[in-house]
C-alpha cells in the first residue's frame, strides 16, 4: 500500500513539474528573447535587418509572428520598411526554433504590403534580400490579402490590392502564381519567377477585361508619358502587364499589350480619333507598336498601323493609314479643309505612309498618300475629286492631283493637317 502511494505521489509530482516545464518554455517562447532570437533568424536567412512585434512559438505544431518588418541593407533600426506583414503563420515548433537551422516547409503571409521604389528610367532602387539559403531548401509561401505598391520618381504610384498568390520552389527557381481583386484595377491572373542565383525576376498581370482610363494607364510605372500623350484609348480591353528584373541591368524591362474591343482612341499626332476600335495596342521598352487597329471615325471607318520609337533623343513615330468613308463636313478643325471643298459635301477616302519626327516638341514630317472625294455634289453633278498627300515640314497637305474634275475656281485649294494653312 504504501509503495502505491510513494508511486502516486512521485507521478503527481511529474505530472506538476511537466506543467511548470511546459509553461516555462511556453512563456520563454512567447517572451521578447524568442522574438530576438526569431528576427537574428531571419536576418541570417534573408541577409537584411528584420524587426518582429512578437513571437508566438509553439511547442508543438504552428508558430506565429505578428508585426514583421523587413528593411533594405545597410538600414538603420526604425527606418522605413520595404515590406510590412501583420501575420507569419509557419510549420515550426519549438524543437525546430532550438535547433537553429530549421527552414518551414510552408509559410502563409497575411497582410503582407511590398513597396518597390524605382529611379525616373526605371531602375529598381529597393535592395532586396539576398537570401542565404539554398533555394530548393526555401518554403512554400502563401499570400493572403497583399499589397504592392509601385513607386517611379516623378510618377503617380500604382498601389494594387488584394493580392492572393503562391510562391513555390521549382528546380533552384521559384515559381508564382496567384491573382488580384483590386477595387480600381479590376481582377487579374498573376504569374511569375524568379532565380535567386541570378538575381532576377519576372511578374506577368492578365485580365480578360479592364476598364481603361487614361489615368489607369498614366499610373503604369516605366511606360514615358508622352507614350500616354500620343496614344489615348479609354473603354473595355484585355491587358496584359509584364515586368522583369535583372541585376546589373541599366534599366528594368517592361511590356503592355492591350486589345481594344470596343474603346475609343486617339492618335494625337495624326489628329485621329477612332470610335469602336478593335486590334492591338504593344508598348514595350519604349516601343509602341499599333497593329491592325480599326475602327469607326467620322461616319466612315480608319485603319491603322504603326511603330511609335521613342528611345532616342529624337522621338519617329510612323504610321500606315487607310480611311473610308469619312465625311468632309465632320473633318476635324486641325486639318483645315478649305470651306470651298467641304460646302460640296461628300466622303474622304484614302491612305498614306506618314511619318512624324518630334524634338523637344517640335516637329517635323514625312511621307505622301492619295485620296479621293466621292459623293460630292457640284451644279446637280457629282464629282470626281482626287488628292496627293505630301509633307509641308511642320505638317500635312492635300493638294489636288492634276487629273480631277473640279470646277477652275476651287482648283490649287489644299488640306491641311496639324494646323498647317491651305496654301504656301
């Protein structure tokens, strides 16, 4: 009887200094030198300052981390973060915290906010982490409810919300996939990579539809402004938006492709605006490429084509117009067609190669084209008017081809283009 009780005693007394063993390391593991110990952690992973709020180690099963900051190399404690998350969820115990060299095998990131600054040519100026560790040791991370914000000196930012994405370790790459819900931006895909040995990365956006405003666009980070100035859309259109990053690269790369289905647009330059446009829209590393765009403008139709460059001192924007159809009387103002010629009524159809060579903003211009006036109405008699298209060196003309049938008092009467008068 009394060894039973001898026994009792000894397992109650286990069974209390378990508990108090327990509670201890809970509390050490919850304390602000597991905190440190966690942040020393990560630094060592990421090889930049890492601050943590507090820690919540579990003996066994899922740690947290709340408060987590990561700072650029070389920042002093307390300055601005470059990413802020408000909840680390991670599949490691207290054992694994104590062995020191522990990786998770998968790590959920909840309210996680990334902030990339770039220079005003596109260079990334946000040093990121060069992680220590081998990449195919790296964890699987889930994104919850993220946030990117994109900041280009002299630019307005691109703050894009409600991010979901998952970042997965692919033979020494990591490989994202994911999506985006932004109340301005619509909804998204987003794919992407990145090869830590190599420093670089890539980030795809995709939607089937946006709609596009021209302050959407002018928010685009990398894209030059004056690309926004001579080419305007607004309306429905799939977009696509590339971003890569590669180290030692003068400037990161970027690509947009839009396909209007149904949205307005405006090249400036030509003075075009297009109605119901469909085709496609390519703007990359400062090369806008307009392909089989066509659409309707002043009751009759406009096709074009071109190649705007704007990498060189000097910007060459070149364009393939045809046009059908459009009415005299609704030409707009800036290509001054003489009243003699629109009082007759009738349709413009034609096509010309144009070239426009713009330098601190001013112009100069190439190319030639034909037209034709048809429907247009003189003494009960319909007549045959035709055009020859050529450069006045701040603009375009038409003058009349010497074989037409208008009437001796309108002959030698042109029109102008981009403000150009109707005669030298």
């Amino acid at each position: 009887m009394r060894g039973r009780r001898i026994l009792l005693v000894t397992l109650v007394l286990l069974v209390v200094v378990a508990g108090a063993v327990v509670l201890a390391a809970r509390s050490y593991l919850s304390s602000d030198g597991a905190r440190r110990a966690v942040a020393a952690r990560l630094e060592a992973i990421a090889g930049m300052p890492v601050e943590v709020d507090a820690a919540d180690i579990a003996v066994t099963g899922d740690s947290r981390l709340r408060g987590l900051r990561l700072l650029e190399a070389g920042a002093a404690a307390g300055a601005t973060p470059w990413a802020t998350v408000e909840e680390v969820r991670a599949d490691l115990s207290a054992w694994d915290v104590l062995r020191g060299d522990a990786v998770p095998r998968e790590v959920t990131l909840a309210g996680a906010v990334v902030t990339l600054r770039f220079d005003r040519t596109g260079k990334l100026l946000t040093r990121l982490p060069e992680t220590k560790a081998d990449s195919g040791a790296l964890p699987v991370l889930h994104i919850e409810r993220g946030q990117v914000t994109l900041h280009q000196e002299g630019r307005p930012e691109m703050v894009v919300r409600g991010v979901t994405a998952d970042l997965r370790p692919e033979e020494g790459r990591l490989r994202l996939t994911g999506s985006v819900s932004d109340d301005y931006w619509g909804d998204w895909s987003a794919e992407g990579g990145a090869d830590p040995a190599a420093k670089a990365f890539f980030a795809t956006l995709k939607t089937p539809r946006a709609d596009v405003t021209e302050e959407k666009l002018r928010r685009l980070p990398f894209v030059p402004a004056k690309v926004w100035d001579e080419v305007k859309t607004s309306g429905p259109t799939p977009v696509e938006f590339t971003y890569r990053h590669e180290a030692g690269a003068t400037a990161d790369r970027y690509r947009v492709v839009l396909e209007p289905d149904g949205a307005a647009l405006d090249v400036t330059a030509i003075a075009l605006h297009v109605e119901a446009v469909r085709g496609r829209v390519v703007v990359e590393d400062d090369v806008v490429r307009l392909t089989g765009l066509h659409g309707q403008a002043l009751g009759g139709t406009l096709r074009t084509d071109g190649v705007l460059d704007f990498r060189a001192k000097e910007d060459r924007l070149e364009f393939d117009v045809k046009a059908e159809g459009l009415a005299l009387r609704d030409l707009p103002r800036e290509w001054e067609i003489p009243e003699g010629l629109k009082n007759l009524g009738g349709r413009l159809t034609g096509k010309a190669k144009l070239v426009v060579l713009v330098d601190d903003g001013k112009a100069r211009t190439a190319g030639d084209g034909d037209a034709r006036i048809t429907g247009a109405v003189l003494a009960g008699k319909e007549a045959d008017i035709r055009l020859r298209l050529h450069p006045t060196g701040r603009g375009f003309r038409f003058n009349q081809a010497p074989a037409t049938s208008l009437p001796s008092p309108l002959r030698g009467e042109g029109l102008g283009v981009r403000g150009e008068p109707a005669g030298d």
